[in-house]
C-alpha cells in the first residue's frame, strides 16, 4: 500500500513510537525490505538517494519498481517511496513528477533565509500532488546542532510536514561514541508540533534508540549498517564458494543478514 509519510508518522508520535527508514540501493534490496517489513507488519519508509537513484536508472524506474513490487507481493504495510537528500528543489520536483509520494529538500548547509526560501519551494509543488516533505535545520555530522527558536521559525514559515534536526549523529560510520543531546530533541519535540526525524541511526545501540524515541524522534534512518551485514555476508559467501558466478546467488547471500536487522530495529522502533 502506498502511501505518503504523514499519517504514519503523526500516529507514531502520538503512540511514542518510531517508524523505520530503511534506503535502498537495488531491486533485491526493496525486496528484502518489503518483505521483512510486511511479514513483521510494520509500516516502512524506502529512502532512495540521488546516487542510488542514477544506479538504479532514474527517478521513474525507481518508483515503478517500488510500486510493481508492491503490488506483486501483495504488500500489505503503508510503503512510502522517499526521496532522501534531495539536493535541489528540481530535484524534488522531478521525484514527485515520477511518483515519489514522498521527499526531503536538504538546504541545511545554505543560510536560514535560503534554507527557508527552497523548502518553501519544494512545499508550494508537492502539496498539489498530496506529497509530504522532509526538511533539515542545522547539519547533521557536525557540531552545528539545530537552535530551538529558529526550528519554530523554520517550521512555521515553510509548512514542512516533518523535520530532521541535528542532535548529535553523523552519516556513515561514527567514529567515537556519538554525542547526542537529547534535551534538545525533547525541547524540539515539545515546542513544534511536526514529528521528528533522526538521521545517521545506524551507528546507535538499543539503548540511545529507545531514548531519541522517548525524548520524540518519530523516524530513523538506517542505510549504512544494512550495507555492512549485506557486504559481509557476500564476501563470506564467496570465500566459501570460490567458483560462485551467477549473481543472483551472489547478490542474495546477504538476504539473511539484511532482514536480521530490518526485523531487530522494527523490534526496537515499534516498542515503547
């Protein structure tokens, strides 16, 4: 069932749950993805960004396959089709033109004003087509965290249906041991009324997860750690299976590993 993002994630905020953002990157992952997510019932967020989107074949093909494989397996949980990063707001456009019912207009490293100016933009298009839209405040990966009163500026000005502010996490690998401030998402959740989204999930343990829920995070997104069981199971495979060539055995040797994960973080988000 395809849907935009914004009943899933108003309920999740009203019931202090999370829901999961899980990023594509080819057919078989969608797959892997949609099926975990349906057999565990739990609603899910396909993030796709625009460098798997030119691996993938463009926009269109992505939300073609999404939708046909939807259909195909007779899917049952909402899906949203999310475009991830959106680095433009031609970029967002064209997504929602070839059927994404969802997107994120990242401009967190222009000024407020612009910042504003382009969410604006993305808001104004994507309300005809009954899209929702992701907006990042402050930059996620660094020590520029979102301030609380330009947050309440930022929502009310652009009318974005959810935000994604910097607390303290980083895409890709941490490093160390992340530093996140959770008082300051309470505070954010508390004064703003749209649900919130944490990016760069992937590097948490249970612990910090269950407590960015609880002080109001209502979407996580995990890409990198699927990629790092996926890539270790393959590469297991082929140490054992030295003459391996046909691809669709290759590829789906990491099937296991991918949806241990998607079925422990569903666990983790679903519980309160």
């Amino acid at each position: 069932m395809i849907v935009n993002s914004n009943d899933i994630l108003i309920k999740a905020k009203k019931n202090k749950i999370a829901i999961p953002h899980f990023n594509i990157n080819n057919l078989e992952w969608t797959k892997y993805i949609l099926e975990e997510c349906n057999n565990n019932n739990s609603p899910v967020i396909l993030g796709v960004s625009e460098g798997a989107i030119k691996y993938m074949g463009g926009t269109k093909t992505v939300a073609n396959l999404v939708k046909s494989l939807d259909e195909e397996l007779k899917i049952k949980v909402p899906v949203v089709i999310h475009l991830d990063h959106g680095s433009s707001v031609e970029m967002c456009k064209q997504a929602i033109d070839d059927g994404f019912t969802s997107v994120m207009i990242d401009a967190s490293l222009y000024s407020l004003e612009e910042n504003i100016k382009m969410t604006k933009k993305v808001v104004e298009y994507a309300e005809k087509y009954s899209v929702s839209v992701e907006a990042e405040l402050g930059h996620i990966g660094d020590t520029n965290y979102t301030d609380v009163d330009e947050a309440i500026r930022f929502v009310k000005e652009t009318n974005i249906d959810s935000l994604a502010p910097a607390i303290g996490t980083v895409h890709g690998v941490y490093k160390s041991k992340p530093n996140l401030d959770i008082e300051l998402c309470s505070k954010l959740s508390k004064d703003i009324s749209i649900p919130l989204v944490l990016h760069g999930g992937s590097g948490l343990d249970n612990l910090a997860l269950k407590k960015v829920i609880k002080a109001g995070i209502c979407k996580v997104n995990i890409n990198t750690e699927l990629q790092i069981v996926w890539s270790n199971a393959v590469k297991k495979f082929l140490l054992e299976n030295g003459t391996a060539y046909d691809p669709r055995k290759i590829i789906s040797s990491g099937e296991k590993a991918i949806k241990k994960v998607i079925r422990n973080k569903i666990s983790v988000l679903s519980s309160n």
